[in-house]
C-alpha cells in the first residue's frame, strides 16, 4: 500500500515562475515470503515494512527571453535508512519555431525499490 500527499504554492516574479512545496509517501510493503515473517511462539506472523518519506523541493522556471527557458529545480527527502537524499536538476528548452521545440535536461530523481525474494 502507498500512499502519497503534497502541498505546493505557485508564484511569479519578473520572468521567473516559481514552484515550492512538501511531500509526503507512505510505503506499507507486506509480501507475504520470509522476507516479511518472523515466528513468535511457534506462530508464523508477518512484519511489514513500514517507510514514511518527508521531502521539499523548490523549482524555478526562469524566461530568458521568447524562445529560450531555464528550469532548475531541487528536492530533498529523507528515508529513515539512508538518510537525506538530494535530487537536483536542471533543464533548458528552446523553441526556435512554433512547431519545433528542443529540450534538454540533466538531473537526478529517488525511487523505493522492493526488491522480489524468493525461498530458496
């Protein structure tokens, strides 16, 4: 079970649109395999892992003239393991034409894994 919330405000300034804001998931992972189990008094029982996942980000998307943008935007979150995790990034697009539009971006992102066991 996931589940997921977020709040964010949106503001201009010149030619710069700005986006900040909090999220929050919750990951409730239960499969149901000896990845999850434990025995208590010879009763075989589960242990979901339970994650809850805080963030920030903030995000501007800058105009630098008709056919030239700027985004750059940054995120945090921190996951109870391992601890802050940075997400920058930043993206340029170009729009030469109204029907031609290049972009190019770099940046990095987090994701959950829940990696499949098996008994072996």
């Amino acid at each position: 079970h996931i589940g997921f919330a977020q709040l964010f405000h949106r503001f201009s300034k010149g030619r710069s649109n700005w986006l900040a804001g909090t999220a929050w998931r919750f990951n409730h992972y239960d499969d149901n395999t000896p990845a999850t189990e434990f025995i208590n008094n010879n009763i075989v029982l589960t242990r979901p892992a339970i994650t809850s996942l805080p963030g920030v980000f903030l995000q501007n998307d800058w105009m630098l003239n008709e056919r030239h943008r700027l985004l750059l935007g940054y995120r945090m979150d921190y996951h109870p393991i391992h601890g802050f995790i940075h997400s920058p990034r930043i993206a340029w697009k170009y729009a030469p034409h109204e029907r031609l539009i290049m972009r190019w971006s770099s940046g990095t992102g987090f994701r959950v894994v829940n990696l499949f066991t098996e008994d072996h």
